[in-house]
C-alpha cells in the first residue's frame, strides 16, 4: 500500500499538556528522520472543548508502520507519550457529536521562525522600471 494517513489522538494527563504539545511537535519530524513517515507536513490542531492534541501524518507504507513498531527509537518515543497522554479515539473527541467540529491549529509555522510566527514575504513595490522612461532628446 502507498502512504497513508494517520490521525493520533492524545489526551494530556493534568499538568502535562506543555511538554505534550513539546514531544507531538517532535514526533513526526523524528518519524521522518528515522525514515518511516513522508516529508509531508505533520498538522496539529487542539479541541477548545477539552485540549485533546490530534495529529495527523503519512506513513509511507504499512510496511513501514509494521516496522515502526518493532523499532526500540520508536518505543521509546510512544513510551514518553504514555507517560503525558492517554491515547483517544475520534468517536471520543468532545467535538465527535459536532456536525463541522472546529480545533485551533497549532502546526505550520515555517522553519526558522518562531512557533505560531509566520515569515512575511517582502512587500511588493511597484516595478519603477516598468513604467516607460521619458528620453531625453
């Protein structure tokens, strides 16, 4: 099978959301880095109804999923999300009864710039050289 999506669901568990949201933001590029996810951007959001984290990300195959899951790097790193999470389901978000359930996204922001920061394009100017110069005659 060809990439897939994967939607997470993280419950923080009291006075863990920080560094939750700190380990999610780290997930999927460590995933990349150790060759199991795609380069595709990662998308976090968060329910503003209880503060569950929802991530979504592509394996690159289920074969790749199967071999994550042998992977003591990978353990390691889900063995730190059970320490500041309880894993959820969709049907469990308090947003699942919402007809067009809303979250705030936390993810996206480029890189080198700060966390929610975007970088802003150059400002346009007019093209001075556009404009058909008077000779001088």
């Amino acid at each position: 099978m060809s990439a897939n999506k994967v939607i997470a669901i993280y419950r923080p568990k009291k006075g863990k959301e920080a560094a939750l949201l700190k380990l999610v933001r780290s997930h999927h590029p460590r995933l990349v880095t150790l060759g199991y996810a795609t380069k595709d951007a990662a998308t976090i959001l968060r329910s503003p109804k209880d503060g569950t984290l929802i991530e979504i990300f592509s394996w690159k195959s289920d074969a790749h999923v199967e071999r994550a899951h042998r992977d003591p790097a990978i353990m390691e790193i889900w063995e730190a999300f059970a320490a500041l999470c309880d894993y959820g389901t969709l049907g469990g978000l308090a947003e699942a009864g919402d007809m067009f359930p809303h979250f705030s996204e936390l993810s996206g922001a480029p890189r080198g710039t700060k966390s929610g920061q975007r970088k802003r394009a150059p400002a346009k100017r007019p093209d001075a050289a556009k404009k058909p110069k008077k000779s001088a005659r």
